[in-house]
C-alpha cells in the first residue's frame, strides 16, 4: 500500500449499524433517509438500496462487501473501495455511529 491509497482492510470487521433517530423508506428501488435530529436528509439508490439493510440491521464491512460482490459480480477490491466509499459518506453524515 502506498502513502495516498486508502487501507482497504481498516474496519472491516468492527460492527456497522444505523444510529437511532434515523427514519428511512424504500421508495421505488431507492432509499430515502432522515436524520430527525439534524433533519439531514439522504437519498440512496443503486448498490447502496441493496447494502442499506443490512446496515440497519447491524453488520459489518466485510459483510457489505461480500454482499456487493455478489449482488453486482464487481471483484473484490472493487468491492471493498466502494463499500468504504459507501460508509464514509454515511460517517459524515453523522448516519452510522462507530
């Protein structure tokens, strides 16, 4: 790994669940969320409609990915960078708690 990649291993195995206060629906394939406290707003389609529920579920990295590759036949590495992508938008938005 070089000093600009991102450690694709870091998390994989620590718990990922969506924090209380967070009202969400599928609407037509696509998730819409909503932070009650902040009244943040998210909307989410494609791979991330299909992770959403296990997120709220309770699961962790590895398994999002495990869930990607096989749902969209991407290979692993993919896999992994776009689940991290995935999880770092929601750590932003304050959506998931570590």
């Amino acid at each position: 790994m070089t000093p600009n990649e991102p450690d694709l291993t870091a998390g994989v195995g620590d718990p990922v669940r969506l924090r209380p206060g967070i009202e969400w629906r599928n609407i037509s394939g696509s998730v819409v969320a909503l932070d009650l406290e902040s009244s943040t707003y998210l909307s989410v389609n494609g791979s991330g409609s299909c992770l959403w529920p296990l997120v709220v579920a309770g699961t962790t990295e590895a398994e999002l990915v495990e869930e990607l590759v096989s749902r969209f036949e991407v290979d692993a590495e993919q896999g992994r960078r776009d689940v991290a992508a995935f999880l770092a938008r929601l750590r932003d938005l304050s959506l998931i708690g570590d």
